[in-house]
C-alpha cells in the first residue's frame, strides 16, 4: 500500500448530546495543508518585517529632513544678516568717499592758492569728482538711498557700483595730485630760496630816508651827482643786518666808504654797507638774511650818523627801495643833511 495514500482520521468530540464528527485526511492532503499555513505564516512575518523596517527609515529620513531644513532656514537668515551689514558698509564707504573727494577739491583749492603765492601760472589741476562738480555749481551734497534688505538686491548693486565710481574718481584725482603736489614744492622751495637771496628787508630798524637813489646835489661839494644807495638816518650803534642770505666777499675800512661790507647774495646779486661805526663780520662768512653783521655809524666822508645801502645787480647799481617789502609804506623823508656816499 502507498504511503502517500495512508489516511489519518480526525475526530472532533463536542461537548453535550452533539454527535461526533470525523474528517478524514490522506497524507498528501495533510502534508500541502501544512505547508500552505507555513507559506502563509512566512509571508506574513516577512510583509511585517519589510513594513516596520520601511517606516523606521522613513520617520528616520523625515526627523533629518527636518533638521535639515532648520539648518538651512538659520544659515538664510544669517546671510540674509550678513547681506545686510555688508550693504551698511558700502553705503558708509561711499559716504567716506564722498567726503574725501571734498577733501580732495579744498586740497586742490589749497594748492591753486599755494601756485598763486609761488608765482605759478599754470592752470589748475582737473578736477574730476562728483563732488567738486557739486559744489561749484551750487548744489548740495548727493544722497544715497539706504538699501532696504527686503529689496536688497538692486539697491545694494546700485550703491555697490556708486561706490566703485567714487573711489575710482578718488584713485584718478590721486595719480594727477601726487606729480601736482610735488611740482608745487619744487616751485615753492625754488620760491622760498629766491626770497632768501633776494634783498627784501630793511638792513636797519630806522625807517627814516635821508637821501634816496639818483641824481642829486652833493651835500659837501654841492656839485650834481648819482647818489647810488639808499641814505638811512638812525643812531650811532644800531644795529646794521644783512638783507639776504649770502658770502661776505668784502669788510673793511677806507676811505671815502669807512666802515664797509660787501655780500655776494648768487644769482648777480650784491648788497653793499657803508659808514659803520663797527663790523661784525669777516672775508668768507656765510650770513643769513636778518643776522646783525655791524653796527650804524658815521666813518668815511659822512657827514652824521647812518648807513648807507646799496644793492649791485650784475654789476650795476639800482635803486634798493622797489627790493624792499612794502617799502613804499611807513617811509617818512628826511631832511638831507646826515648823507653821503
Ligand atoms: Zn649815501
């Protein structure tokens, strides 16, 4: 007899007055009966595992999406607040630049000024900043909307670019200011060692002329004669300077000159000091406008105390009054009668 083909009786006894009831299985029917519970039961377990594993990593990706999102949302913010302190720098940039392309104009002004006093005839330097252009036709000072971070974008590039435009306006007034400054020293110190070896100031405090430069009567032997310095009446013993920088070329005593010295200034330039009652100075020493090199006196064919100065021009003799400053102002005329050569 085939295995397969045993049967297996089962019998259900109910409780009470029921019958029993029998099923009876064969061994096939027994053996697919099971295998089909134990399917059921793996695919089961199987669908369940699969479902709580996918749910895990869900509420997972979701917990980190979430995380993610915060973090996005503060590192936003904070551009957002970076954008928006960056805009308040460039907006304080252009308004440094702006006052220091004002700076720049009074400085050009300045230097106009300073052209002026050297003597300088060159025109004024371009001046090519908004500001300037501002300000010399009357306007007032150019104002920049503040960014409103919102609409960041277009005002924060408009403020960016005004600013760029301004500091290369600054860079190019700069470069031409720099070689303009430069040449203006150079004239200026140029100036400065003119003046030093011009003879502009008065060789005595007195300012009381007794006899100017040209012809006039001699006052010993009454003949016409060309007078060629300038006659200045003061005390025995005032101080005598030297009128510019220069080299004592000449101090002695003689006749008709007394007392005398002669400076070489350069540049052709000599003054000349004669009738002192005494002399500072010695043959070679360098003398420097306004030192005291004697004293006011009456040696030589003089007839009173008082110094007379003359200034040499390549040789010749001019009159000295034109050398010096205002020297047309406070001079009260005396009367003839200290003088002489
Ligand atoms: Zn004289």
């Amino acid at each position: 007899m085939n295995w397969m083909s045993k049967h297996f009786t089962f019998v259900i006894i109910p409780e009470g007055n029921q019958s029993v009831r029998r099923y009876r299985l064969n061994r096939m029917m027994l053996v697919l009966t099971v295998s089909c519970i134990l399917l059921l039961a793996i695919c089961s377990a199987l669908f369940i595992y699969l479902f709580w594993d996918r749910s895990d990593r869900i509420q997972k990706l979701e917990i980190q999406l979430t995380a993610t999102e915060a973090d996005y949302e503060q590192q936003l913010q904070s551009k957002r607040t970076h954008i928006t302190a960056l805009q308040g720098n460039v907006l304080q940039l252009t308004q440094q630049a702006q006052s220091i392309e004002r700076q720049m104009s009074e400085i050009k002004q300045l230097e106009s000024q300073l052209k002026e006093i050297a003597g300088i005839k060159e025109p004024a330097v371009r001046i090519s900043s908004s500001a300037y252009n501002a300000e010399t036709s009357g306007q007032g000072g150019e104002e920049v909307p503040v960014p409103v971070p919102a609409a960041a974008s277009d005002a924060g590039d408009a403020v960016a670019a005004k600013t760029m435009d301004s500091y290369s306006d600054i860079q190019a007034n700069m470069e031409e200011l720099g070689p303009s400054l430069k040449s203006t020293i150079s004239a200026l110190l140029k100036h400065q060692h003119t003046m030093r070896i011009t003879p502009t100031i008065w060789p005595a405090d007195s300012r009381k002329m007794t006899s100017q430069f040209g012809y006039r009567r001699d006052p010993i032997s009454g003949r016409s004669s060309l007078h060629n310095g300038l006659d200045i009446g003061g005390r025995r013993g005032d101080p005598v300077y030297a009128t510019a920088d220069g080299t004592v070329t000449l101090s002695e005593r003689s006749y008709p000159h007394g007392n005398n010295i002669l400076i070489d200034h350069g540049k052709g330039i000599e003054t000349r000091y004669l009738h002192l009652n005494a002399r500072n100075v010695e043959v070679g020493d360098q003398v420097v406008k306004g030192q005291q090199i004697g004293e006011l006196g009456n040696t030589g064919r003089s007839t009173g105390p008082h110094l007379h100065y003359e200034v040499i021009v390549n040789g010749s003799h001019v009159n000295p009054l034109p050398y010096i400053q205002d020297a047309s102002k406070d001079v009260s005329e005396g009367e003839d009668e200290h003088v002489q050569n």
